[in-house]
C-alpha cells in the first residue's frame, strides 16, 4: 500500500464537488487526493508551490556551482573597471 504524504485527504469525488470548500478547510496543508484509496495528487497551496520550485531551483543552482568549481583554477581574473 502506499504511502499518504498529507494528514488530510479527499476523493477525487469529494474535490469535484467543491473544490474551494476543500482548500479552505484544508487551512493551507496539502490535501492528499484519492482515487480507490490511492494517492494520485497532492493539492498544495500556491505559495507552498512556489516555495518548493525556489528550493528546488536554488539546489540545481548548488550542484552547478559544485559542478565548476573546479574551473576556479583555470579562470583569469579581471577588473570590471577596466572593461
């Protein structure tokens, strides 16, 4: 069986009747939605979702940085003055 990564869920039934009604009481926790008692969507609020493509963007931007570092080494240095 799996896992239900939200303390709250709904059908996808319950979610086709009054989909508002479900995110207000939800209060701003994901939502869980089933489908024959499986999760097949996680509804989350806009800025949860927002926040987590920040965190996601921010670690793909870490893992280039590591990726490059090595490159430090070969860089020739300038001075933006003399540009």
């Amino acid at each position: 069986m799996e896992s239900v990564l939200a303390n709250r869920s709904a059908s996808i039934s319950e979610l086709k009747k009054n989909p508002s009604s479900l995110i207000e009481r939800a209060e701003g926790e994901p939502i869980a939605i089933l489908n024959h008692n499986k999760p097949t969507a996680y509804l989350i609020p806009a800025d949860t979702y927002e926040m987590m493509l920040e965190q996601i963007e921010d670690y793909e931007l870490g893992l280039i940085i590591k990726e490059r570092q090595h490159e430090k080494e070969s860089a020739i240095e300038v001075n933006l003055d003399e540009l």
